[in-house]
C-alpha cells in the first residue's frame, strides 16, 4: 500500500513538471528567465508581504475556532503550527497535509488532537465554501465578456466539485448526528469493532466540540475572505512587476479563488503545473494576447507566484521541526 502510494506520488511529480517544462518550452525558456531577472524587487518585496498577510489570515481564522475550546492557548503557537500544516499542504496531493495539523497544534500548543481537528475541519470546510463562491461568482463575471476555452471552465468545474464535496463533507462530519450513529455501529462489527473505539471515541469528541464553534463561523468565513483578498494583491504586485498596469485588482481577486481551486485537481502536488497553465491561459485571455503562442512574461508571472506562495510558508519549517523532535502526542 504504502509502495503504491510512493508511485502515485512520484508520477504526480513527472505529471506536474512536464506541464512546466511543456510550457517553459513554448514560451521559450530564455525569454521567460530574462523576463524573471527584469522582475522588479519592490514588487516583490510587496508580493512577499501579502502572502505572508494572505497565510497568516488562514492560520487566525483557525485560531477562531480554537479559542472557543481553549481560551488559553498560546496565539503565537497555535499561528505557528497552522503554517507547519499550510507548509505541508503546499507539497502534498490535494492539499491533504493540511490535515496534520491537529498534531502539529497538540505538539506546540498543548491542544488535545480532538479540538484540533474540529478547529481544521470547520476551518476548510468553510474556507472550501467560500472559495467555490467566488469561483463561481468569477466564472459569471469573466465569461459575460470573454470566450472560456473549454479546458479551463472544465478544469475549474472539477475543482469547484472538489473543493464543493470536500466543504460539506468536511462540516458534516462535525454535526450530521446520522454521520456519529453510523460510526458507532462499527464497534459492534466482530474483529474490527474495538479496534475501532479509540476512533470513534475520537469522532464524538469531534462532533462535540464542532457544536461549540457553530457561531464563530461567521468570522472564520471573513477572515477566510481577507486571505483571499491579500492574495489577489500579491498576485497584483508580481503581474505589475513584469508587466504594464492593464488589469484591476478585482480580476486577480477572482484568478487568486481560480488559482486556488486548481491545487486540488489531484493529478499533480498541489496543482504543480495545472495552476501554472490555468494562469497563462486566463491571463492570456484576459489580455487579448492569441492562444496560439504562450507570453513568457505570463509564464514567468505563473512561476514567481509559485515560488513565493511556497516560499513564504517556509514560516512553518521552524514549527515542523519543532514539532517532529516531540514524539509522543499529549
């Protein structure tokens, strides 16, 4: 299982970096470095700043949730382990190490794994929520004026489907009563029942503390928001560094929700490549530039982005590290 799991992986990663260097190739690889190195560092510095802001709004809005269970909790630590698990979730298929953050939060901040995984739940099943929204808001907006090519709309609907399931899945789980009876219907199986208990034991205590955060969704739901909007001025910051002003802030803020739903198509990690061809087409059409030959300033555009959106996670190296020299969890 786990050798299967290692090469899905790894053709994930030949998939991902094929789609670049197929891109690289038609834009022509020397064109699109020299466009990089023009690339203007106040812009970048600026660019840096918002992704940070754009990650440090996701980890808040996780925050919410938690205090309700525990007031207590140490801020800087919890901010710190949700970075270590936005990090993970940057080199992982469908964003899925997102997920290891209730360790990550009961290693650092003393966070029972239970509260934890409430707290990440309601998180990406509401951040899910919003981004759908905005996808679809976008999808109306730009094609009242622009002719989609089917390979985007296509690409972006399997991921709005994704991301759609995955937001009411996810807030099921906390409250669907149906969902907590069928679970403790497995422990009377014979062989596999108690080794189920501890699960189930830990899902109830899920769905428990998941009652207790129904009302701080609002806010999670603007932080969320927030993110989204720090990320479209980042996005703002590199395409006006490589290229003359042309387009508004709320074209970005809707290509950021685009972007993003792109990353959970799970034929590469993360959306390597996928996300990278998304952005060259949309702006290419955005810009009235022809489809038949790709820009590489926009090619460049689609690789900074991708190098600063993970770079600025590396936040989270110094709390992964932290938090995997302390074996047991609490």
């Amino acid at each position: 299982m786990a050798k299967l799991k290692s090469i899905k992986i790894v053709i994930q990663i030949i998939v991902g970096v094929a789609i670049l260097l197929w891109l690289l190739q038609l834009a022509n690889s020397s064109e699109v470095l020299a466009s990089i190195l023009q690339f203007n560092p106040i812009n970048l510095i600026g660019a840096v700043a918002f992704f940070i802001t754009a990650s440090t709004f996701v980890a808040l809005a996780l925050c919410t949730t938690l205090r309700r269970s525990n007031p207590n909790a140490p801020l800087r630590s919890m901010l710190m382990a949700s970075f270590a698990g936005q990090l993970l979730s940057d080199v992982t298929p469908v964003r899925s190490g997102y997920f290891l953050t209730p360790v990550f939060l009961n290693q650092l901040a003393s966070i029972p794994v239970e509260q934890g995984m409430t707290g990440v739940l309601a998180t990406g099943g509401i951040n899910s929520l919003v981004k759908v929204t905005i996808c679809l808001v976008g999808l109306g907006y730009f094609a009242s004026y622009l002719p989609l090519p089917a390979e985007i709309t296509t690409s972006l609907l399997v991921g709005v489907a994704v991301l759609l399931i995955a937001g009411v899945l996810l807030l099921l789980l906390m409250w669907d009563k149906r969902l907590s009876k069928l679970v403790a219907k497995f422990e009377k199986v014979p062989l596999i029942g108690k080794r189920l208990s501890k699960f189930t034991e830990m899902f109830t205590n899920v769905q428990k503390e998941g009652r207790k955060i129904r009302y701080s969704l609002i806010f999670v739901a603007a932080l969320i928001l927030l993110s989204m909007l720090a990320n479209a001025t980042a996005l703002y910051f590199i395409f006006n560094g490589i290229w003359y002003p042309s387009l508004h802030l709320l074209d970005f803020f809707f290509i950021a929700a685009f972007a993003s739903v792109l990353t959970y198509i799970p034929i590469t990690i993360a959306g390597l490549g996928v996300q990278e061809a998304g952005y060259v087409l949309l702006l290419q059409l955005l810009l009235g530039l022809p489809l038949s030959s790709i820009n590489p300033s926009l090619v460049a555009f689609a690789l900074i982005t991708r190098a600063l959106f993970t770079g600025t996670d590396i936040i989270g190296v110094t709390p992964l590290l932290k938090a995997g020299a302390k074996p047991k969890i609490q």
